[in-house]
C-alpha cells in the first residue's frame, strides 16, 4: 500500500526561513504527496517563495498557527497529514520514515518525534527533547491521518502555542499513539527558551540548595550558579574572543584555590560555574567550537526553484 502525506506548514513573513525548509523536503516528496504553505498575510516574498517550490498556498490571515494547522488538515486529502515549521530543516528520510511508520502499522493514529538543534548544542537539543517525551513542542515534526483527525469531535485549538500538544491528546483518544526518538527535526532553536531559560533555572536552583548546606560546600555551590548565570547572561558577548570560556573557568578555579582569602571557594566555584556553562552549551572541548557545523543529520541538497 502506498501512503500518501500532505506536509502543512504555518508561515506568516518567513522569506528568510521557508526557501530552505522548503529545499529539504521538496526532494523527499513522491507523487500523490504534497506541500500546503497555510499563510497568514505576508507582506514579503512568503507566498511567491511557496508557489516557486511547487506548494499550494491557501491564505488565511490574522489567524493562529493552531488555526492555520487546522486549514490545512482540513484541505489535505492524503492518507496522511504531516506538520512543520518554516524554520525547522527536515532532515534526509524525514518523510520516508514517517510513511513508512504509517504505512506497516494501519492502527497508528499519531506519530511524532525529536529535536536536534542545528547549531548542535547540547542543552537545546536535551530541553526540546525532554519536551517531546509528552507530545509537548512538537508541532514541527508531528504526522497523523486523516481518518483519525476528521473523527475529532474538534481539532487544533486556535491559538498559537501548545496547539500541538493538544492535537496529540485529542488524537491519542482516538487511535494508537507513537513516539519515535530517531524521527529527528533539525531546528534553529530559541536561545531563551532552549537554553538561558533552563539554565536560570539551574542556576537558581544550585543557589536555593546552596542555603541549606554547610560551608565550604555552600560558597562552593553558589559560586557555581553565578559562573553559569552569568556567563549566559554575557555569553553573546563573550562568543568571538579566542580564549573558550571553558579554560578561562578553570583558570579562575585554579586561582581561587590558591587565594588565601574568606571568598577562595566562592572565587574556585565561579571558575567551575563558567567551565560548566561550556561544558553544557558546547561540548567537552578546549579546542575552538565548530558547533554551527555540527550536526549528526544528514540535510538534503537544495533543489532549484522554478
């Protein structure tokens, strides 16, 4: 049996992202496939870009992405409908495999997968992927079928964010429900929401935890917070000297143990805290970063436009 997929994707202004989303999937399309561009009222090249590219573009200003993904799903007539994001990269074998999970299970209702951040940094990559352990996050490298979604009593919500993980609740009542961790979306990630977020946090926890413990431990600990807060707070700012932070932190914690001063171990956690930040950001590496090349998912060669 063949599975035919109708990719939808939400843009609203996205001429710089939707060119090379579109070039990674438009060469993994096979006949009776195809790409839906829901369209939110640009007012740059989005919609010319799409119809360059062979999609079908259906207009739908001032709506929400939970709107616009529901036009599309609703417009699809495949067996099966795929969701992403302008600004995601699909990688090689995205679409295969995802036929390929629909097409030898027939009581899959909903399938979707992980996220790998296309700079390849740790900590984004393991926050968005601890989100997809639910179904959270995941509205760009989501599938479902048709019959599935057209039993909802609704579909997507209308609103513009977790919008996906409530298709997949609404989803999972209704049929078979699927995580694959190697169905892999490549993404620019945000670096709020991905990184300096969870490492606030982190940082603030350490501090909290730092108050209920004995010295020297404590300085140790809160000294460590403040490495890692503040050097994400300055990390863009910090990003083009040639010395990694990496070695200026163990530098400082090397310092600070030889300091005959009440703050040494504060001074000693600081240093840790900013060699930690690199460690969780970049890598274990002491070497300059390639990171904006590193990435373990195999992009597809753009295909020209017409």
């Amino acid at each position: 049996m063949t599975t035919n997929i109708t990719v939808v994707i939400p843009t609203l202004n996205e001429e710089s992202n939707l060119p090379e989303c579109l070039q990674n999937i438009t060469p993994q399309t096979k006949p009776g496939d195809e790409i839906v561009v829901v369209d939110g009222g640009s007012t740059d090249n989005t919609q010319q870009i799409a119809l360059n590219h062979g999609a079908t573009v259906l207009h739908a200003p001032n709506t929400s992405i939970g709107k616009a993904r529901a036009i599309g799903a609703e417009y699809a007539e495949t067996e099966v409908i795929a969701t992403t994001d302008a600004d995601a990269l699909p990688p090689k074998g995205w679409l295969s495999k995802i036929r390929s999970h629909f097409t030898n299970d027939p009581d899959l209702a909903v399938l979707w997968g992980s996220i790998t951040d296309a700079n390849g940094i740790p900590i984004r990559s393991l926050v968005a992927n601890f989100s997809t352990l639910t179904g959270g996050a995941s509205g760009n490298n989501t599938a479902y079928t048709k019959e599935a979604y057209e039993s909802l009593e609704s579909g997507y919500p209308d609103i513009s964010f977790l919008e996906d993980v409530a298709i997949i609740y609404r989803l999972s009542r209704v049929g078979k429900v699927k995580r694959d961790k190697t169905l892999k979306m490549v993404m620019n990630m945000d670096r709020f929401r991905y990184q300096t977020a969870p490492l606030l946090l982190l940082s603030a926890g350490m501090g909290l935890t730092a108050t209920q413990i004995p010295t020297p431990y404590s300085q140790l600990l809160s000294g460590a917070a403040a490495g890692i807060a503040g050097t994400e707070l300055t990390h863009e700012s910090l990003t083009e000297t040639p010395i990694h932070h990496d070695t200026a932190g163990i530098a400082l914690a090397a310092l600070g143990t030889r300091l005959p001063t009440q703050y040494n171990d504060a001074i000693t956690g600081v240093g840790i805290g900013i060699a930690a930040h690199h460690e969780i950001t970049e890598g274990f590496s002491m070497l300059p970063s390639t990171l904006s090349q590193n990435t373990d998912e195999e992009v597809t060669a753009p295909c020209q436009s017409s």
